[in-house]
C-alpha cells in the first residue's frame, strides 16, 4: 500500500493538501486557545480591538481550509477516475485478466479511500474549532454589555 500511495502524484497531492489543512487547523485552535484563556476583561477587550483585522484574515483563512478540506475527497475521486481508465487501458491493450482488473480497481480505490481518510477527521476537527471559537465571541459580546 504505501508503494502505491508512493508511486501516485494525486495521493501526493492529497497527502500535502492534508497537511497543509491540519497545519491551518492547528494554527486555529491555538488562536482560539490564546483568546479564550484571558479572564480579565480589559485584556480581552484590547485584544478584541488588536485583532478586529486579525479575526477577518482568521476567518477568511477557516473559509479557505474548509473550501481545501472540501477538495480532499474530490482529489480522491480524480484519483479513482484516472485509476480506472488506467485499468481500461490496459485492459483494452493486453487483454481482460482478473489480476489485472483487480490490481487496477484496488489501486483506483485506494485514492478515494486516502482522501476521505484526510478529509473526515479534518471536518471533525474544523467543526470543533468553529463552535469553539463562536463561543469565545459569544462570551466576550455578553461580557462585554
């Protein structure tokens, strides 16, 4: 398996856009984790004020990662689309042999299932970030009234 994943660009292409998003992901839950952990309310008002621009760059930068996260499952699929007309190529130049078919169809499918494996965890974690940072700004707008 990893010789597959190793000889395929598109399971390259899915691993790196992987961690790309989990490196943004991770960058979001510190900066969620930073925010959260002032109690006192000057100091979160003067680092709601320092961040106003931050906070838009931040959540342009979570709307980027969801829209990369997205493509995940999709790279696996072009991967599984490409797999499969490779398998018909070579079926349609040596003949149909049930070891080709199979090895053909298992190295297709291995694209899709590595990029929902990248994928579902990420929307996971995504979606635990968002909450948590849209409970941070629920609780510093109360606070602050």
């Amino acid at each position: 398996m990893i010789s597959q994943i190793s000889h395929s660009w598109v399971c390259w292409a899915i691993l790196l856009l992987a961690i790309y998003c989990y490196q943004e992901l991770w960058q979001q839950y510190l900066f969620s984790r930073s925010n959260g952990r002032s109690s006192n309310k000057a100091v979160a008002d003067t680092r709601l004020d320092k961040n106003d621009n931050g906070s838009t760059q931040n959540n342009l930068s979570s709307e980027f990662t969801a829209v990369l996260i997205g493509a995940l499952p999709l790279m696996g699929l072009l991967g599984t689309i490409m797999g499969l007309l490779e398998c018909f190529a070579g079926i349609a130049s040596d003949g149909a042999s049930s070891t080709l078919l199979s090895d053909g169809i298992g190295k297709a499918l291995l694209t899709t299932q590595l990029g929902l494996v990248c994928a579902i965890p990420a929307w996971i974690l995504q979606g635990n970030v968002r909450n948590r940072i849209a409970r941070q700004q629920a609780y510093v707008s109360v606070r602050s009234e």
